[in-house]
C-alpha cells in the first residue's frame, strides 16, 4: 500500500463522520443566522416603538 493509497483509505473511513460534523456546523450556522435575524426585527420593532429612527447615519447624515 502507498501513501497515497492510506491517505485514500483513512479519507473513506472517516468520510461518514466527517459528513455529520459538518452537517451539524451548518445546522448550527444557520440557527445563528436566524436568531440574529429575529433578534434585529424585534430590536427594530422596540425601537419603532419608542419613537427612535432605526438604520440610517443620525441625525447630523
């Protein structure tokens, strides 16, 4: 067996875990991204709600 002919047979016994680990990363990435998501809506709405301009440079633009 070659080097190149390990480093293929470790690559497919690992491949299965490998594949779950990064499936679980960006399950996680993209329940970050929603919950930042949610969390800037409702801190625009709260915003809103007090009267306060949300986004935008300020008020000297």
């Amino acid at each position: 067996m070659t080097g190149v002919g390990a480093v293929m047979l470790v690559v497919l016994l690992f491949a299965p875990a490998l594949s779950s680990v990064l499936k679980s990363i960006a399950f996680r990435n993209r329940a970050a991204g929603k919950a930042e998501v949610i969390r800037a809506k409702s801190e625009s709405q709260v915003l809103r709600a007090q009267g306060r301009r949300t986004g935008g440079r300020g008020r000297r633009g």
